[in-house]
C-alpha cells in the first residue's frame, strides 16, 4: 500500500535582488504560537486517481481561496516529510495579495475529549518571505523545496534531483 501524497505550489515572485516566496502558517490548535516548523508550501494529498499537478492547483485554491497565478509550472521534485508522506511540488512565478486569502477550513474536536467540534482555518495567515527568512519556519521536510527553487533561479536552471 503506498503512503499518502500531497502536491504543492511554492509561488515565487522577484523582490530587490533577489525572490520571495508565497508561505501559510498552518491553522488550528496544535500551530497556535508557534513559528518554527509551523509553516508550509500551501499543498494538500491527493489519492490514485487525481494528478499531482492538478492536486497541486486545486490545493492552492482550496488553502488561501485564490486561484494560483498563471504561468508555467517549475518541477521542484519531491521530499519524504519525517510523517512519510510524499510532497511532490512546483514552483510558479506570480504575485498576488495575501491580505485577499480566504482560507478553508477543517472541523475537528477542540479541545481533545470535550466532544465539541469546532472550525478552524487550514492555514491561518500567509506572508511574502524571502528563502532565507522562510526557511527555518517551514516544515523541515519542505526546506528542499526553497534550495531547489533558489538554484533554479540562480542558475537558470531546474535541479529537483
């Protein structure tokens, strides 16, 4: 049986002399204040019959309520996250307001045995980073992500090796 998979869009824009990259603090109770490791490449899982690149753009619109920007997909490969999920993801060059996000939501049972079920936002707050600043907030799984983007960009080329 194979494990679970998600698919993802790191969307990257130009910014002084060098990118940033579009990121989303993820939502609920267990993130709550915390920083480090809490942020993500808005992705989602997929099962058999969708594909990667497909789930990657619905995942998108799903997580911040915006269509992703137009333009030609970038492979950044994919990682095994320490859970074992596969994350396959692109990047994509393109700008947009993350003040405009209107992020979905998950229901779960807060606090844990009460029996109430409560909504949260699947990811609660997006920023413009640079790789830099972004890269130790990320799931450490997705960090890859950032070095393959930022070599692509550098060297003109893809290296999602």
């Amino acid at each position: 049986m194979a494990g679970k998979r998600s698919a993802g869009l790191l969307v990257y824009r130009s910014a002084g002399d060098g990118i940033e990259v579009l990121v989303g603090h993820m939502g609920g109770p267990f993130f709550a204040g915390r920083d480090a490791g809490a942020w993500s490449v808005p992705k989602g899982e997929y099962g058999p019959d969708e594909e990667p690149e497909a789930a990657a753009r619905r995942e998108f619109t799903e997580e911040l309520g915006l269509p992703p920007p137009e333009g030609a997909l970038v492979p950044l490969g994919e990682t095994r996250q320490r859970g074992g999920k596969t994350v396959t993801a692109w990047a994509l060059e393109g700008d947009l307001d993350p003040a405009d996000a209107v992020p979905g939501t998950f229901r779960m049972e807060w606090p844990r045995g009460s029996g109430t079920l409560r909504e949260f936002p699947e990811m609660d707050r997006f920023a413009w980073l640079s790789p830099e600043t972004a890269a130790p907030l990320l799931v450490t799984g997705q960090q890859i992500f950032l070095e393959r983007l930022v070599a692509y960009v550098t060297d003109g080329g893809p290296r999602a090796g």
